[in-house]
C-alpha cells in the first residue's frame, strides 16, 4: 500500500507554523482593516513558495552526508567509493529526501484549501450585495 510519510519531517512542521502565521496576519491585519482581496489572493502563492522553499532546505540538509563523501575521478565523472569503515547509505539518503517533498504536498494543500476559503469569504459578502 502507497502510503505518504507527513510530518516526519521538522520542515513539515515550519511549513505549517510560518504558513499559518502569514495566513493569520494577513486576515487579522489586512483583510479585516483594508478588506483587500489582492493580499488575500496572494495567500495560496506563499503558501506554495514556503512548501517548495521547505523542500529544498530539506533536500539541502538530507544530502550533507554526500558532502564529505570520498570520490575517485573515473572517465564519466565522479564516483563515490567505499574506503574501510566510511561508506555511504543510499537507501538513508533516499530515506530522508522522501518527507522531503511532503513539505511540497502541504504547500499545495494548503494552497488550494486558503482559495476554497478565500472564494467563501468573497462569495459571501457578493451575494449580499445581488
């Protein structure tokens, strides 16, 4: 069974904490003073940003074994190579870049849920005025 690893990842757990501040300030601040829908629309876009940014950190920091890994130069490049006690783990490096990516899925989630609101909180008020 095809099961997604959330919030295994500390990055997941930023993602959700930044993306709520924003989306908290934003509401509390700008909508409910200047009731702008511009700064609303922009809500699913950061949300999007601060998953894919997490990624990358993310990815960023699952590779730092890679970084003093030792290589022999071969024709085709570099290659990683086992010297005595010093070896890498693909299947660790592997390990920690799949939560990796849930920080994406949460940002896409989030996304399109703070739309789905934003559409709600317009709708409302539109049809008041009809």
């Amino acid at each position: 069974m095809f099961s997604i690893p959330l919030f295994q990842s500390p990055y997941d757990w930023i993602t959700i904490i930044v993306g709520l501040c924003v989306t908290i300030c934003f509401y509390n601040r700008y909508f409910k003073v200047y009731r702008s829908q511009q700064l609303l629309n922009s809500l699913p876009g950061i949300w999007t940003s601060l998953g894919l940014l997490f990624t990358f950190v993310a990815i960023c920091a699952s590779m730092q074994e890679l970084q003093n890994a030792p290589s022999v130069d071969t024709m085709e490049g570099k290659v990683l190579k086992h010297v005595g006690s010093t070896s890498i783990n693909i299947t660790k490096i592997i390990g920690d870049i799949i939560p990796a990516f849930t920080t994406s899925i949460i940002g896409l989630v989030a996304g399109l849920i703070i739309t789905i609101v934003n559409k709600y909180i317009y709708f409302n008020p539109l049809a008041e005025l009809i």
